[in-house]
C-alpha cells in the first residue's frame, strides 16, 4: 500500500471531524499535532478520546436497530435505513454505517499519532521515573489495544467477499497522515492480513498491559495512584485475551473459513478459557465475581464486564422501548421467531414432546431470561420487578398496545424489556434513572465463544483438552439466577441438572444448541447479524420472513394466538454491509463487497 496514500486517508479523516473535533475537550482545540507534544496531559488525551468514540448504549445502528435488521426483531420505522436494507431498499443516499467506518479511522489516527516515532512513550508524565514507567507503559499499551479493538470493528463490519471475488478485510493504517501527500487512492487488505495485523497489535498491547485494572493485583501502594481499579473501564490485558477470543471465533467460522483450518477454533476455544479461569480463579476469589449473578446492565461496574464502554445515565432506552401507552416511541419489536427460540423453565426447546408448552397459552411456563426480555400480551411492567404494577401490556387486536394501532407501538405484539430500568416511570414527580453503558465483553460471551469453538474441536463432553467441557461450560447461563419476582411467574433458574442439555451429544446438536443459546443471550446487543454472517454459506437465513404475534381477545376473556402471522419480509442480496459509497466514490481502488453492485 503506498506509504502517501496511508497518510492522506487521515487528512481526509482530518478535514471531515476536523483536528480541533479529535483533540477536544482536552480542553481547548487549537493545539496543533506538533505542539501537543509539549503537553503531557494533551498526548495522554490522544488516548483518552479514543474511549469517547465508542458507543455509550445500545440504541442505536450497531446495537438493537442492527437485531432490527435480523430475525431477532422487527423496525417500527419503514423508513429507517437498516429496516430499508433488510428489504431490500437501502438506497446510497442512507447509508448507516459510514458514521463508524469514520469513527474507526478517527480512533486509529489518535493512536497512529501517538505510536509514531514512539512519541507518547517517550513523553514525560510524572517527576517520578518508575511512577512515570509505570503511566508510560500503560498508555502504550493502550494505544496498541485501541488500535486492535477499532481494526477488529472495521473487520467485523466491512469484512467480506469483494466484488472480485477474494475475501477482504480494511485499508491498514499505522502511520500518522502527512498533510503534504497530494493523492489518495486506497485498497483494502485481504481478511487474513487484517487478521495477522489485530494479533500483532494485541500481542504488543499485551506486552504493556497489566493482565487487569484490579487493586488486588497492585503490590506498591503508591502506584495505585496511576494502577489498578481506578482504570476499570480502560484496555488491559484480559480484555485483549477476549478479543483475541472473538476474533479467532470469527475467523473459524465457516463463511470466513471455508477449508475448516481447526487451529482457530482451537485459538479461539483456548482463548476464551484463558479469560473465564481470570474470572473464577482470580475475580471470582478476590474481587466479588460470582458466575451465577445475573447480568445487571445499570452497574457500570459489574464484575461479569470484561470491557464496557463509559457510562451515561438517561432514559432514552425506556423511551425507545416502551409503548406510547407508556410514554414510548416503540422503535423496536422482538419477533416471534426469538419468543419461540426462549426455552421452556425445565430447559426444553418448545417443540421438545418434554417441554408442555402450549402455543394457546405461549408465555407461561417459559425460561426465566424470556422475562427478563420481552414484554408480551399481559406482561406488567413492575416497579423495580416487584410490587407496584406500573403497565400492564394489552397487545391484542384493538389493545392500546397493539400493533399499528398508534405509530409509537411495536409492530410485532411484543416490546423490549432487556436493557429498560424498570424503577423508570415518565409519570413520576421525579423521574428515576440509573447510569448505563455497553458491555462489549463480557463473562456470558466467553462461556458461548468457549462453548461453541470447543464443542468444534473436541465435540460437547470432552473435559480433559481443555479443563472443561463444552457442556459445564453453557450450564453456567443455563443455570444463571434471576432476581425474585424479576420474571414475573417464578424466581427459579431452569432446572439443574439440566435433563435437556444432558440428552445432547453429537457435535451437530450442540452446535445449534449453542447458536440458539447465543442468540437468546445476546439478542439487542448487535452481535445476531455477525453470527448470522459468519455461520451462513447463503442467504436463506437472512431472508426468512419474520413473524409477529397476532392476538385475538374472546368473549370470555381469554386469548386467541395467531404465531405465524408475516409482519416483514426479509430480502437480503449479501452476507456483509457495504463499503461507505462516499469512500467508494473518493477511492477506486476500493472494492465493494459481493452483493452490493449498485454500491460501486
């Protein structure tokens, strides 16, 4: 790739945010690139802003809209741009993921200005010389991790088959812009030299690191000033260990691995066992861990995060989520296809002859993750999951919660209930609110990542390859606790031992086991339309039609369930999200990914 190019990419990035956009608020923007360096505190915020890039919550394209797009749910919006996309319509004029491709390169300039030269190494923060290693070390290893985790993002969404036919990863770019580079024309690196890039990276970072931002793991009393917990929420070590984890899952997976190399998913099964032995062997021993502990999304620093974004505190997410009924706009519905992929409280599938599921009275019995998830017909939203009804959920035909019935209610009969604070009420006094952010690691995805790498390598009941087996590793959520009273019905787990997930042997069984266990684990997190993308060969699951609920209220009070009924059709042309069109246009050296001719 020509070295000039590389920088010019970044003056362009440069001129779109402008500089005084990338440096701020730290704290004044007419600092200039050369002479932040005689600001320690400035070079240090090279680093800190990256963290301000990423997402602080999940409502938004990356997040719950991109589940939109998939058959985890169904968009309100007809004419929002990832609803357009998955039928089929997304137009150039609308395209929702420049603003990351943007956002990603922005991160990779800060820290390529930093690395440069070593420039931020060899800066000076502290009087101290090993209090001043100590900050120096740390923020070099930062800025290896940042780049790693911001190339990982582009890879995971612009990575793809082009148009040419190879499979292709992003541009690489490790070296600052230099404003003096009159042309720009770049190309995107295969997907094997994006990968070798992200380990590269997260090999140097790691060399840096401390293995984890903990006050337990700090010996010196006077480097807890500059170590340990009060740097929660930056990259360490186990965090660079779980990406490494992802990434190998990723790449094992059968659309980006078609010869079936087995090493990655040995990397990625090993991997992932590295960072769950960190959480039970050390975090759960010293620092309050506890693997059965249900997820709590409004501690932003709850011990089950491996890495999380800052934290904000709002209540844009139970606005998006509710009805208008109760002072919502409805943006988004679960589908039916996701109801039905909840299993039923004694751990069997509902079309398992074992699990007594009745599609007449489908949402009783269920696990108790359904929930803690989904709003459905008659479901009450409690003040804090006990006590005091605050909304009861009336979602049949005619229901003040129904369908198209007012344009702020979702268009599947169900709502969303993960992620909504359920002390929050828009006709309180005083509305209550708690802080949120984005758990993007956390202990959850490693049993799954674990769970599904091992199973293909050494099948579901294998212990001694890797300590554990694939089978005790999934019991960990399938055994999870739930608050009392948080499901509505019971405070009980599923039942342990776990019948169903013992009567499960072959390696293809677990497989779509555990895909479906993900898919119920994660679902609103923006992971479905990847694992989708990775586990697919064709388009088939992407353009299923998706299902809503249609509810009929009797005579007599009760309800007739119509679970079948097509809300959207789907009508996908690739397995991959497009390159930005305006990069396209800048760039003819970059190619399209498959599927998106129009785009090019």
């Amino acid at each position: 790739m020509n070295r000039m190019n590389i920088r010019l990419l970044l003056l362009m990035l440069l001129i779109s945010v402008s500089c005084e956009n990338i440096l701020e608020p730290y704290p004044r923007g007419y600092y200039t690139d050369e002479d932040i360096w005689n600001y320690p505190d400035r070079v240090q915020g090279l680093i800190n802003r990256c963290y301000d890039l990423m997402s602080y919550n999940y409502i938004n394209n990356e997040g719950a809209f991109l589940d939109g797009a998939t058959d985890n749910g169904v968009i309100t919006s007809t004419t929002h741009a990832l609803q357009r996309m998955a039928t089929g319509a997304l137009i150039t004029g609308m395209d929702p993921f420049y603003t990351y491709w943007n956002r990603d390169y922005q991160g990779i300039y800060l820290v390529n200005l930093f690395l440069n030269d070593n420039r931020g190494y060899n800066t000076r923060y502290l009087v101290e010389p090993d209090l001043d290693q100590l900050v120096r070390r740390r923020l070099q290893g930062e800025a290896f991790a940042l780049r790693a985790w911001f190339q990982w993002d582009l890879l995971q969404k612009f990575g793809g088959k082009g148009i040419n036919g190879e499979m292709l990863g992003f541009p690489i770019v490790t070296e600052p812009f230099d404003a003096e580079a009159l042309d720009i024309n770049l190309q995107r690196n295969t997907y094997e030299e994006c990968v070798n890039q992200i380990l590269a990276d997260i090999d140097s970072a790691q060399h840096y690191l401390p293995i984890a931002h903990r006050d337990f793991l700090v010996n010196d009393s006077r480097e807890l000033l500059y170590s340990g917990g009060k740097y929660w929420g930056r990259m360490d070590g186990i965090t660079m260990t779980a990406l490494k984890a992802n990434l190998y899952l990723t790449w094992a997976s059968p659309r980006f691995n078609p010869g079936n190399d087995m090493s990655r998913w040995d990397l990625a099964a090993k991997n992932a066992k590295e960072v769950i032995d960190f959480k039970l062997n050390v975090d759960n021993v010293n620092n309050g861990f506890d693997p059965l502990k249900p997820v709590n999304w409004f501690d932003p620093n709850f011990p089950g995060i491996i890495f999380s974004s800052r934290y904000v505190q709002d209540d844009l997410t139970e606005r998006m989520f509710y009805p208008g009924g109760f002072s919502g706009t409805g943006g988004l519905g679960a589908s039916q296809q996701l109801v039905d992929a909840f299993p039923m409280a004694n751990g069997y599938p509902i079309n398992h002859e074992l699990s007594g599921y009745n599609a007449q009275d489908p949402y009783v019995g269920r696990d108790p993750r359904f929930y803690s998830t989904i709003f459905y017909n008659t479901a009450e939203a409690k003040r804090n999951n006990t006590g005091e009804t605050m909304y009861t959920f009336q979602n049949w035909i005619g229901g003040k919660d129904a369908a198209q019935r007012i344009l702020e209610n979702s268009r599947t009969n169900y709502h969303i209930k993960k992620f909504v604070y359920m002390g929050w009420n828009a006709g309180d006094a005083n509305i209550s609110t708690l802080p949120r952010s984005k758990f993007f690691i956390r202990w959850a995805h490693m049993i799954l990542a674990f769970a599904e790498a091992a199973n293909h390598m050494v099948g579901p009941d294998d212990v001694a390859t890797y300590g554990m087996s694939a089978k005790e590793a999934i019991q960990y959520l399938r055994a999870r606790k739930t608050p009392d009273g948080a499901d509505g019905v019971s405070p009980l787990p599923p039942a342990v031992p776990d019948a169903y997930l013992a009567s499960i042997n072959s390696t293809e069984d677990f497989d779509a086991f555990v895909k479906n266990e993900r898919r119920i684990e994660t679902c609103f997190e923006g992971l479905r339309f990847f694992d989708l993308s990775r586990w697919s060969t064709d388009l088939s699951e992407f353009n299923e039609a998706v299902n809503a609920a249609r509810i009929t209220l009797n005579t007599d009070g009760t309800y007739t369930y119509n679970l079948d009924y097509t809300v959207e059709d789907r009508n996908y042309s690739s397995a991959y999200l497009p390159i930005p069109y305006s990069e396209i246009l800048k760039m003819n050296n970059l190619i399209q990914n498959e599927g998106w001719d129009n785009w090019k």
